[in-house]
C-alpha cells in the first residue's frame, strides 16, 4: 500500500520537533501537524533546563565522574522504584547524547550555568542560554531545513486504524491523510478540566487556585485519541505542581528568600528557596496540604523582585507577588492575613500558635547570626520577623506544570495496549507518554530530557517501522 507519508507526528513541541528531524534524518517521508499557529509547544515556554549526564558541558565544569548508572540510580531511588526501569534506564542513556545532538545543531549551553536542579549530588541541570525559547528556535530552523512537511493551525480528530487495528493515519478536517506509523506528541492535559479531575485529582483539588503553565494547545487530544484505538493509560495522579500564593496568574518559580514557610504545626519544614522541582512535593506532604508564608511589616514595605526576575519586572512584562503594591492589592482583598501580634495572626489562619511564636523566635535569632541553624538558608537572604503587624499567606501546589498520566510505552515508544502489546504504527513522545516520570520530579529539566530523548527514539522507531533507518542506537 502506498502512504502519503512514512510518519506523521502529530503536536510541534520539543518532543515533536525532534521526533520529525530524526525521523526525516533515517529517510523518511514526514508529516508535522501542530494545532498552535507556530511550533514550541510548552518547550518554548519553559526556562529551557535539559537534565543528563554524562555531557561535554559536565566535563567543562569540571565533573567527570558522573555516569549513566549514577543518575538512574538516583532516577530510581528517588522514586523508590515505582518507575518503569527499562524506559527510566532508556532516558538516561540517552540523555548525554541528546545533549550533544541539540549542541551540534547550535543550542548553547554555559558550563557556568551547570547546576544540581534537584536533590542529586551531582550537577545535571544544563540550561539553554536563551530560555527555552531559544532551544524552540533552534528545533524550528532545523525542522524548515528539512524536508518535512509542517502544517501549523490544524488539530488532528482521530487517527485513522486499518483493518487490523494497526493505526495508519490520522483524520485531519474530516480528511484522511494516511502513513506508515504516526508519533503522538500533542503534550499534556493541564488545560483540560476534565482530565485533571480523571487523571491528576491531586492538582484538581484546589479549584480555581489551579492553572496550567504549559501551551494552551495541552488539552489531552493525544490521551482522548490513543484511548479510543485501545491504548492502555500509566502514571495515575502524577505531574509537576508549583507552588503558588494565588494572587496572579504570573509565574515566580524563586520566591524572596526573606519569606519564612511554616506549616499549620507552626514549624518551619524546608529552606523556602529549595528547588522548584522539590518544593511542592514538601508542601503537599504538610497537614492540609497547603503552608503559609510569613513576613513582617518592614519586609513588606521593602519587597523588591528577587533578582532573577529584576529586569522582566521593571520592563513590564510578567507581575510578581512579592512586591509591595502587589502585596498591599492582596491585604485589600483579604488573600494577605494582618495582625498585630503573632498569636493573633495564628489563630486567624488556623496556625499552632505557640510552635510559631518558637519557630519566628529561633529564625529572628538565626537572623542577628545570619546563619539558618535548621534549613542552611543562606543568611544574607534572611530578615527578622519582627516588626507589627505581621502577615500570612496561604501557599498552595496548585501551578500545573506538567501531566505525567499518558499512554503507556515500552522503551521504544510503542504504545501499548492493556495487554502489553504494542498497537501497530503507533507510538508517543513527550509528556503525553505515561511510566516515565514518577511520583518525584528528579529535578529541572527532566521533562525537556523525556521530550528530547524519547523524540528521537519515536522518529527512529517510526522510520524503522516503515523500512527505513538503521538498527544503530543513537548518538
């Protein structure tokens, strides 16, 4: 049977871009059909972190002991196992190598920038100079260099199954446009309602304090679409949360470090300028599910943006929470709690008031040290809690940063069935692939790695199911 293409991807993100080049690189003939006007996806949006080692960038910053077993090791631990290993110990595999495939295309990464972006021993964070944006721009021209045929502004219905099941096309403006094997990579679910209620109540829960970070185009399609040909689902109630204090709808991922975080014990839990990528799995764990951020009247009257975000503040073009006018918006409408002395500000917010009154005491004294004796904060980013009124803020995971519910994979990307067999010319890439992110996030820039790497996995498995490639491994 003649196709008109070897593979169409469906969805232009990190995950789609790189599945299109590579599949286009192994001879074949590809489709690339994204629902925005323009291809990125969430990729563009992200800070551009991509986690992997071992790198030529690890090696400039001076580490070269890092290995392949060490990080899934940690992949694993960290999620005590409830990972699935083969697709865990794919990813890490390839992750050094997807790394130096972007650096051959012209992404840029500054050793200087190398940095722990989780809880690992060994820095893996490597960040794209330029943002995430900037790694969208270099997958785009590699894309239009190409003989790849992109379709931008058209969302894809249904995929198109032969008489056997096997799936061999999509159905795009009530068209059928056939292939060989088509890649699912349209992203997650975090702007679809329904499916977080389903798939990520854990997210759901918290109403109208939930949004989503991710593309608007991340509303499930591909999770709708692989049900209906009969792939199985994995990754029930799993994702990325950010904490937020509900005042906006602006991300601040790096909060001052002149907040102290305490939960309704009254106790202190974490240093309050942990890892995004650590922080809302802490506060969770807290009784109720949520903390809150408590400061005193001269920080209030002092809050200036933290410094990362300096210069996108003053130009306008994000809103921070902790800023003063901003603050003083939010005691207004009554989001921000005031009292004049701490106990009362502890029975207001349902706080143990004499743990807090020890906590803040213990933390002013760390303050005058400046050294943190229980969470190793650094002391130059502390200030005392000690001039009334005080404040209370109620800080929720609620910021959907990604879905980790999708359909089930082997470490080829095949999609599954609920039998374990693969459907015939389907596979999936990205965050719309369940089993490959656990419980615990390992650290900034593990979703940008499962896009990246499992891309280029699903175009050489969906060209090598089309008779063309080789049966070399990446690298």
């Amino acid at each position: 049977m003649t196709y008109d293409y070897d593979v169409i991807v469906i969805g232009g993100g990190g995950a789609g871009m790189a599945a299109a080049i590579t599949a286009c690189d192994s001879g074949a003939r590809v489709a690339l059909l994204e629902a925005a006007n323009q291809l990125g996806g969430s990729t563009a949006l992200s800070g551009g972190v991509v986690y992997g080692a071992p790198t030529s960038i690890q090696r400039a910053a001076g580490i070269d002991s890092d290995t392949v077993d060490a990080m899934f090791e940690y992949y694993m631990t960290l999620n005590q196992h409830k990972v699935e290993p083969s697709i865990v110990r794919r990813l890490c595999e390839l992750s050094g190598p997807a790394i130096e495939w972007l650096i051959s295309m012209g992404v840029e990464f500054d050793p200087a920038e190398l940095y722990a972006s989780g809880v690992e021993s060994v820095p893996r964070g490597h960040k794209t100079t330029g943002n995430g944006a900037a790694l969208s721009e270099v997958l785009d021209r590699e894309v239009n260099r190409r003989n790849i045929d992109v379709s931008r502004g058209c969302r894809v219905t249904a995929l198109h199954t032969d008489e056997h099941g096997c799936v061999r096309g999509v159905v795009l403006d009530g068209e059928t446009v056939s292939a060989n094997s088509v890649i699912i990579a349209t992203g997650g679910f975090g702007h679809n309602r329904l499916l977080l209620n389903r798939h990520y109540p854990e997210a759901a829960q918290h109403g109208d304090w939930t949004w989503a970070i991710t593309a608007k185009t991340c509303t499930g399609d591909g999770l709708l679409m692989g049900q209906e040909v009969g792939a199985d689902i994995a990754g029930h109630n799993r994702g990325l949360l950010l904490t937020t204090p509900g005042f906006y709808r602006d991300l601040e991922v790096f909060v001052p470090g002149w907040l102290v975080y305490v939960n309704r014990e009254g106790r202190r839990f974490i240093n309050e300028t942990t890892e995004y990528a650590v922080m809302a799995g802490v506060v969770k764990d807290q009784i109720g599910g949520s903390i809150f951020a408590i400061f005193d009247e001269n920080a209030r009257a002092t809050a200036v943006p933290e410094p990362r975000y300096a210069a996108a503040h003053k130009a306008g073009i994000i809103t921070l929470n902790w800023v003063t006018d901003k603050i003083d918006e939010q005691i207004a409408k009554g989001k921000v709690i005031k009292a004049q002395t701490l106990a009362e500000l502890a029975d207001l917010v349902g706080i143990e008031s004499g743990a807090l009154e020890t906590t803040i005491a213990r933390y002013n004294s760390d303050c005058e040290q400046g050294v943190d004796s229980k969470f190793h904060k650094d002391g130059e980013l502390m200030k005392p809690v000690a001039q009334p009124p005080f404040y209370a803020a109620e800080i929720r995971p609620a910021i959907v940063c990604l879905t980790s519910t999708g359909l089930r994979v082997d470490r080829d990307m095949h999609v599954l069935d609920c039998a374990d067999r693969p459907i015939g010319g389907l596979f999936s890439a990205g965050e719309v692939s369940g089993g490959v992110l656990g419980d615990r996030y390992i650290g900034g820039g593990n979703s940008i790695a499962n896009a990246i790497v499992f891309g280029r996995v699903a175009g050489e498995q969906a060209a090598r199911e089309a008779g063309l490639g080789t049966d070399r491994e990446q690298a």
